[in-house]
C-alpha cells in the first residue's frame, strides 16, 4: 500500500469493521513439510525463489508436486517475508482430523487492528463512536449487570446493591466510562470488585447458625421431595463453585447468555469461558454423582 504525506499507510476501515480475529490452537501433533531453511529447501531441490517469489502460479506448482510426492506430508511450513523468524502454514484439510483446529481466543479486527498494524506503519481511521447517553445505558444494561454479579456471588441483593454502587461511579466517570470500547464491561469489573471487598468482610464473620424455625417444614408428597432434595443439591454444588466458573455457569445455563456475550460482558476471551464451563459441568459431576443436565434439570 502507498504511504501517505505523513509517512503512514491507510487501511480502508471496511477491510476490519464486522470481521474477527482469532487466534487457534492444534489439537493434535502435525506433520509437515518444512521449507523454513536452505537445507530444507534443498531437500526438495529448490531454494528461497520458491518461498519468496512473486511467480505464485510456479509455487503452486511446486506445492503440489510436493504434496503428491508427500503421502504423509499433512501441510507445508515456510518462512514469513515480513516478520523475521516467524512462520507461515498451509494445511491439507483431507490429511488433517475434523476439527485439527479449535477457537484460543478471538477479538474484534477493529478493536486489535491499529495495534497490530503499528509496527508496518499503517493505520485503519476508526470513526469515533458517537457519546452514550448514560440513562438509556442505564435502563437498557442495570439487569444485565445485575445477573451477572448476582452469577459471581449467588447473592441477589448483594448483587444488587453492588451494581448500584457500580452505576454511580460510571455516572460520576461517565466522561471517562463512555469512551470506552466496552463499557458494560468496565461497569461489571467494577461491580466485581465491590463484591470482592464485600465478600472478604462477610467470610470474616462467624457463621449464625439455623433458626429453630427452620425445621419441620411440611412437604406436599414422596415425588416433590425427591424433586426438593435434587434442587437443593444441585444449588449447593453451584454455590460451592470458584466464582469464576459459577459466574460463567449461571450466566449461559441458568440466564441464557451466549458464550460470546459473557466474554464481552466479562471482558474475557470466549475460549476461557468454554473452559470455565467444561471445568464447572466437571466439577458438578463429581458433586452430583451425575451429569446435572440429565433429566433436564437446569
């Protein structure tokens, strides 16, 4: 791309707005081709004309004489013109296993763009968004933020009161808070950290033990309390769960929200909350003696 007056290269914004960018991960061993060295490329009588040249239709070729001559070869591996000791990888997608590649983490291309861009002197002119109106921020994610504290701590009204005390701050900041790429989340964090300092001044207080009124409460039949005592288990062993993965947990299982929408809400990469929701249904197995999906109960 040309460089402009001011020294720079500008990328169109409709070439990052929409579009994500994701960083995966191998989920078994592979076997390639290598072309990264002069030795390697000897081994196939070439040299770096092959890896570097602007003839592609003749590096095609040559890729697919190597890839014929190859059986075991699952892919090819040859050096980045760009960036010096990194890269670059084709896979042959008919010698590699189903789902040979799964989702690490991933972001919007907008919001990662210019930072990756920096070291090419190039530059994609984001429009800046247009300033929130904090009362329409307010009605339109108070609930939002609420179920997810309340996810967090399995306190309703902690939760609650901590989403509240979080919204006057973002009112007072609102300057600061409404500029941010994500200020949902900014509120949520914040929100978290009051119930972290809530939470360490309840666990310092000696537990109050059960009033006797509590006992000898009548049950309607056999089949409700089967159904009661199943509720009960299933609620503690959420309760009993690292906040982290009961936030997660509650949030997809219990309020619906997709896993995309709790890494945004969170401000965590979607593939750590897939983690966080496999190591949670793990963790209630092993509470439960079972799967807390069987059955349906949710």
């Amino acid at each position: 791309m040309p460089f402009t007056s001011d020294g720079l290269r500008l990328v169109p914004p409709a070439a990052v707005v929409d579009r994500q960018l994701s960083q995966v991960r191998t989920t078994d061993p592979l076997l390639l081709i290598d072309l990264t060295t002069a030795e390697s490329l000897s081994a196939v009588c070439a040299d770096s004309e092959l890896v570097f040249s602007e003839d592609f239709v003749h590096t095609r070729a040559w890729s697919s004489v190597l890839r014929q001559h190859n059986p075991w070869a699952q892919g090819l591996m040859w050096p980045s013109r760009y960036r010096h000791g990194d890269h670059q990888v084709v896979l042959f997608g008919d010698r590699c296993a189903p789902h040979i590649l799964v989702e690490h983490t991933s972001w919007p291309l907008e919001v990662r763009a210019n930072e990756l861009l920096t070291s090419f002197r190039a530059a994609v002119p984001l429009p800046r968004p247009p300033a929130r109106n904090f009362d329409d921020f307010f009605k339109a994610h108070f609930l939002e933020v609420c179920r997810a504290l309340n996810a967090r701590q399995n306190n309703w009204e902690m939760a609650q009161e901590a989403t509240s005390r979080a919204f006057e701050i973002a009112y007072r900041k609102w300057a600061e808070v409404s500029e941010h790429p994500n200020p949902v989340a900014w509120v949520t964090l914040t929100g978290r950290r009051i119930l972290n300092r809530a939470y360490q001044k309840l666990a310092s207080r000696p537990e109050r033990p059960l009033n006797g009124s509590d006992t000898g409460v009548p049950c309607d039949g056999p089949d409700l309390a089967s159904t009661s005592v199943d509720k009960i288990a299933l609620h503690t062993a959420m309760a009993n769960l690292a906040r982290d993965k009961r936030e997660c947990f509650v949030m997809h299982y219990v309020y619906g929200y997709p896993i995309n929408k709790i890494a945004e809400l969170v401000d965590i990469p979607p593939g750590t909350v897939k983690s966080r929701l496999s190591a949670a249904r793990k963790d209630l197995k092993d509470s439960l003696g079972h799967d807390f999906r069987e059955g349906g109960m949710r």
